[in-house]
C-alpha cells in the first residue's frame, strides 16, 4: 500500500519484498492458475495452502503468540493480504482466520481455545458463519433459529446440552465446514438483541443437513444449513447465554476493515489492464475514462484506509464510519467486473468449458461479475452500511 516515506515504511516495504517472493516461490501452481482464472478454488487446494503458510508462521500472523500468532499490527497484516492478491493467491477463509479465531482467543473459555485455536491454526479446521436466515438477514437482530436447554440427567449438569432448531442461509461455503459459529435465539423475552447466544455447531452432528445453492454464474458458494432436533453441549457456547449479540458485533470491526478489499481491487484492476490488452482497447477513450475514474476511487479508497489503520496503530477505537470502507470497496469491485466484461464483449460470455472462442481471453469474467454481484449484500449489505453511517455517525 502506498504511505508516506519514513522508517516504519522502509520496513514495510521490504516486507512486502519478501512477502511477494515467498508467494511467488511457494504458491502451487495449480492454484495460482485457478485463481488466475477467477475459478473458486477447492477446499484441498485451500488446505494445503493453509498449511505451506502455516509452516512459514503466516497462516495467523494477527492473532496472539500463544495461540501460534506473530502479533502483527494492523499496518502490516493489510500489506500481507495485498501482496498475496497482487501475486495470485487466493483470499484466505476470513471466517475461520480473521472471525472466529480471534473471538475465541478474546472470549473462549479455556476448553474451547485449546481445543479449536490449535486446529484452527494449523489450516486444516473449516468453519463456517450461520448468521443470516430466510427471514432475517441484514436485520440480524430478528433471527428465529432457537435453542432450548436440555438434560440427559438431571442429576449431572456436565450432561447439558442446547437442542437447536431452524435454519440459516447463505453461509459461504457450509459444504466444505467442520464447524459453524452459529447465533440462536434462547430468549423472546426483552429486546431482540437480548436473547441471543453464540454456540459452535459440528456440522457432522446428527440432524445438520448442508444444501448448496448453484448461482446464476455455476458455482456452488453459497449454501442453505438446516438444524433439525441438533444437540450442542453447554461448554460450547461462548460467553453467557442471551449475551451473544455483544460478541457477534466485536466480529465486526476487523471485519469492516477487511472488507474494504485495496489488494482484491487491486487484482480486478489488473485484470482490467489485461482485458483490454487483449482486445486492443488500451487507447480506445471509453475504456481509458472507465479506468481513469476507478482508479482514482481506488486511490481515495485506499487512502481513508489507510486513515482508519493509523488510528487502529494509535490505539484509536475504529467507530461505525468504518462501514464507509466496506460499502464503497465492494462496489467497487462490481464496477471492475463490470468494466471488464464490457470490455471483452462477446468474450466475456465464454465459459471455462467453451472451447469455441479464444481461450487465452478471462474466460470466467461474466461468472466472475455475477459473483461480484453479491459483494454489496455479503457482510452487511449497502443500505444497511448506509443506515449504520447516518445514524451512528452523521446523527440523523
């Protein structure tokens, strides 16, 4: 990312050096050529890429020594996630990494850190978000899944359990989890945000049933989790019953930072340059002002990042203008998609088994727009980042 010039930077700068030559040198190929075709990569690739970073000590550089970290600031983990865009890795599951992690090392018991920060860090323990419900989405706060307390002997409180029914919807690769962080109501009483509780489902339980939903660009991302008499015992809640609300909001703050996406828009960018490579459309006027005008919000974007990370480093507490960074990144990401579908034309209608036309063209960029199309709605969607903004900031 680019910063003023001082000591802090030069470091920075040679460690985005060395980031981009481990990537480049470790990165399997056929990864990276997966990626470099839009394609959503499988779970085993993303395993054993898991765990090349893992070995190296930068699967989980943000989280905390004693749970295999390196206590990088803020600064330093957005460079990271940059070079590895740049050089055509794939996103890590931020679910897993960036969400879970965390709360677990910040509010887990101790049983529940030691028993899922371990395996979490080793790369090879997927988890999955269930939040979001037929009928309450970005009005979280409304969910209906429920969770009743039970006994298998009322004699032996070890032998509580939590018996969970319902159903959530639109959790981002569920088919390949082992667990789901999982928000269920365990209260009606009182305001809605008040009884809900934060549990770790395994998704093998009996009565978990996954059912992925194929989108309008083929893939299989999203999925339907239906909860059917599930049983979770007591100790894996996490924190107090009915005050889960509190830990899914501390998700959000990262999350928020995160998803502002410079490295990601900086990957669509160059596709862009190489789409019109490809056409001849490098001096054509409409592309060069589509591009003109990206650019220069991907250069605002990337400075009020870049704003909100030197508070974080002050120790500054991030506040709800924060959404502004996911609202304005994931629209722009559409609007990159965008551009390079137009710019391919009849090109960009080729699918990646199409052997009709040219297939050196980004044969996955209509997908890869459809995909796109859902950055604006994943992670609180527009008009909700727009409600947050004007009555938690602006005061309206």
């Amino acid at each position: 990312m680019n910063e003023p010039q001082d000591d802090s930077v030069v470091d920075l700068q040679a460690f985005a050096l060395q980031v981009r030559q481990f990537v480049r040198t470790h990165l399997p190929v056929d990864l990276r050529e997966t990626v470099r075709s839009g394609r959503p990569p499988e779970r085993e690739q993303l395993v054993r890429w898991n765990e090349i970073l893992a070995a190296a000590g930068w699967l989980v550089p943000h989280w905390p020594s004693q749970w295999g970290g390196q206590g990088w600031p803020v600064a330093q983990q957005m460079v990271f996630d940059e070079e590895m865009c740049l050089n055509d890795a794939p996103e890590l599951n931020s679910v897993t990494f960036d969400m879970i992690g965390p709360v677990l090392a910040r509010s887990g018991s101790p049983w529940q850190q030691q028993t899922f920060l371990p395996a979490i860090a080793s790369g090879r323990q997927w988890w999955c978000q269930g939040y979001s419900e037929p009928n309450a989405g970005s009005d979280l706060a409304s969910l209906r899944t429920r969770a009743v307390r039970g006994n298998n002997d009322n004699n032996n409180s070890d032998n509580d359990f939590y018996l969970v029914n319902g159903s959530k919807i639109w959790t981002s690769y569920a088919q390949y989890a082992d667990w789901m962080f999982c928000l269920v109501r365990t209260s009606t009483e009182g305001k809605p945000q008040s009884g809900i509780s934060f549990l770790l489902i395994n998704m093998h339980s009996p009565g978990v049933t996954v059912r992925p939903i194929r989108g309008i660009h083929g893939w299989d991302v999203f999925c339907e989790v239906f909860l059917d008499d599930v049983r979770v015992p007591l100790h894996h809640r996490v924190g107090q019953e009915n005050e889960g609300w509190a830990i899914a909001k501390s998700l959000l703050e990262f999350e928020r930072l995160k998803l502002a996406r410079i490295g990601e828009n900086k990957r669509r960018r160059a596709r862009a340059l190489a789409a019109a490579q490809q056409v001849g459309a490098l001096g054509q006027a409409s592309f060069r002002r589509r591009y003109a005008i990206l650019q220069a919000r991907l250069l605002a974007l990337e400075a009020n990042a870049l704003r909100f990370i030197a508070r974080s480093q002050a120790g500054e507490k991030i506040g709800a203008e924060v959404s502004m960074l996911k609202m304005r990144g994931s629209r722009l990401i559409q609007q990159w998609e965008e551009l390079i579908v137009d710019t391919l034309g009849a090109h960009a209608l080729v699918n990646a088994g199409d052997m009709v036309l040219n297939t050196n063209f980004d044969t996955n960029a209509s997908a890869c727009r459809f995909l796109a199309r859902g950055y604006t709605i994943a992670g609180g969607s527009s008009e909700i980042q727009h409600n947050v903004i004007a009555k938690q900031v602006l005061g309206l």
